[in-house]
C-alpha cells in the first residue's frame, strides 16, 4: 500500500469526524450512528498512520539535518536517524499493512516504500 491510500484512509477518517460534529448530520440519529461506527471501525488504522507518517517526516528533516555540512549538527542528526529508523521498524502498525475491507482489517504485509 503506498503513502497516497494511507493518505486516502486518513482523509476519510477526517472527514468521518467533521461530519460528527456537523449540525445537520447531528439532527439524524442513523446517520450519526452509521458514521461513528464507520469512524470507529478505522480510529486505531488513523492513529498508526499519523504515527508512521510522523516519523517519515521527522526522518526526512534529521537526513535535511545531516546533510547540512555542519559537523556536530550530523552527528546529533545520525544519532536521531537511528533512533526514528528503529521507532518506524516497532512501530505496532509497522508490522502489518492494513487495508479497510468494510471496516475490517486485513494483514497485508508490512509498510514499506
């Protein structure tokens, strides 16, 4: 699964809780039910996105870091790469790549780029 469905998968959870506490869904019981069920059915795949695309971005910035020349800023870089490298491999998602299958998930493989 690439970054553009991971984005697509957190989007969608987005969108699920702006209609939460949208006034017009609020006036339709079934609605609110159907979407806070859908919202719930994702909420643990959103969070392991946000924190694989955290750490992502906090790897690209210490790579910016350790190619700036400056010598004690790359090596405070390097130690902070191997630390971000080792927390993406443990994250608890990292494991799996889930896919939304009507709400369930389904071990895939593990994310990679």
């Amino acid at each position: 699964m690439n970054k553009e469905k991971l984005q697509s998968i957190l989007d969608n959870y987005n969108s699920l809780e702006s209609k939460l506490r949208d006034p017009a869904i609020l006036s339709n019981q079934q609605e609110i039910t159907r979407i806070a069920k859908e919202k719930n059915e994702i909420s643990e795949l959103a969070g392991l996105i946000r924190s694989y695309f955290t750490t992502e971005k906090n790897l690209e910035e210490s790579q910016e870091l350790l190619d700036s020349g400056d010598q004690e800023i790359a090596e405070i870089a390097e130690e902070e790469i191997k630390q971000l490298k080792e927390e993406k491999n443990n994250l608890p998602g990292n494991q799996r790549i889930v896919e939304v299958d009507p709400g369930k998930f389904r071990k895939l493989e593990r994310l990679r780029d």
